[in-house]
C-alpha cells in the first residue's frame, strides 16, 4: 500500500483547521454578505417608502377635490 508522507511539522488533524487570515477571509466575505443582505433590504424598504408617500399624495389631492366640491355645493341656492 503506497500512502503519501507528512512531513514533521504537519499532521493530518492541521490540514483540517483555518489559517487566521483564512478566518480572517471568511469572516469579512460573511461580513460582506450580510452588508448585501442589509442594503437590499434598505432598497426594499426604500421602494415600499414611496408607494406609501405616491399613494398619501393621490389621497391628499382626492380630499381637496373633495372639499372644492362640498364648499361649490355649499354655496348653491335652493
């Protein structure tokens, strides 16, 4: 049976552990992701945020049509 040689200074066990600056790597791509996942929640929000304020404007200038039409009535003689 033909195995591979390890060398002295390494063993099979270390081969599965994370360099600090592998750690390092992941934890800033976790970091990244995360910031990703924030801002498109911002934008989401963002987007929700000017349906409500198009949606109070169209509502804003229905109830001044509305308050036109009840002063015009107002003013008419039976």
């Amino acid at each position: 049976m033909i195995t591979n040689p390890i060398s002295e200074g390494t063993s099979a066990a270390s081969n599965d552990q994370k360099t600090p600056a592998e750690e390092a790597i992941d934890m800033t791509l976790l970091i990244r992701d995360k910031l990703n996942d924030g801002f498109n929640l911002l934008r989401d929000l963002s987007v929700k945020l000017k349906t409500i304020n198009r949606d109070q404007k169209a509502s804003a200038r229905e109830m001044q049509f509305v308050r036109s039409t009840l002063r015009s009535i107002q003013g008419l003689k039976i």
